[in-house]
C-alpha cells in the first residue's frame, strides 16, 4: 500500500474480522474490498434494513459497473427496475426512499463498493 492509498483512507470498518479503508463518506478505497459482509456492515452502520429489493439495487449497480466501468444513472436505474417491479416501485421517488442517504447513486453506490459519480454534490 502506498502513501497515496493511505492519505485517502479517512477511516476503516470491520468486516468479517478485517479493517476496510473507506473515505469519510463510507465509499471504498480499494474497489477489491467489496463483499457482500461489506453491504451488511455499511447497511447497518448506515441504519439501513436490507430487504431483497436493496440487494437488487446494488447487484444492478455491479453488475452494470462491471460491463460499462461506468456507475448506472438514475434513469438507467428507472427504467430497469420499473421493467422488473412496475412503475411505481421503479420510480426515482420509490429508489430515493429505500435509499435515503443519497438515492440509489451514492448510498446504492457506497454498498455496492463503486465510488461516488463526478456528478455528486
């Protein structure tokens, strides 16, 4: 590990026994880190009951990150999910509310170990 790496950790979690680097915001350091123990102690730590339609969510964000290198837009987000649960449970209002912290780009994006978008504020 070098400086740089060590100079962006502003602290750690445990996961499964191992300290995790993460910014302040709770975003990954090393995108490597990520394991589904990491959702479940960040969740918690961020008072967040996972329910199926959660882990959907973060799976989604994955697996689009992985085939793009590229974090889903929200309205990538809309679009999928309102094809798999309908339009109302696909809503932005609907994906803002089970992820309160930020929406589905950066409390979804924190749990599933992408890093924050250029666009956050």
């Amino acid at each position: 590990m070098g400086d740089a790496y060590r100079d962006t950790a502003a602290r750690s979690i445990l996961v499964g026994g191992r300290e995790v680097p993460v910014d302040a915001e709770g975003y990954l350091i090393n995108l490597d880190d990520w394991s589904e123990e990491f959702v479940r102690v960040l969740a918690r730590e961020e008072n967040l009951p996972l329910s199926d339609e959660h882990w959907q969510v973060v799976r989604f964000i994955r697996d689009y990150y992985q085939q793009h290198r590229v974090q889903p837009q929200v309205r990538v987000m809309i679009r999928h999910f309102t094809e798999q649960w309908g339009a109302q449970k696909g809503s932005n209002h609907y994906l803002h509310e089970i992820f309160p912290k930020g929406g589905p780009q950066k409390q979804g994006n924190r749990l599933a170990g992408i890093r924050r978008t250029k666009g956050e504020h």
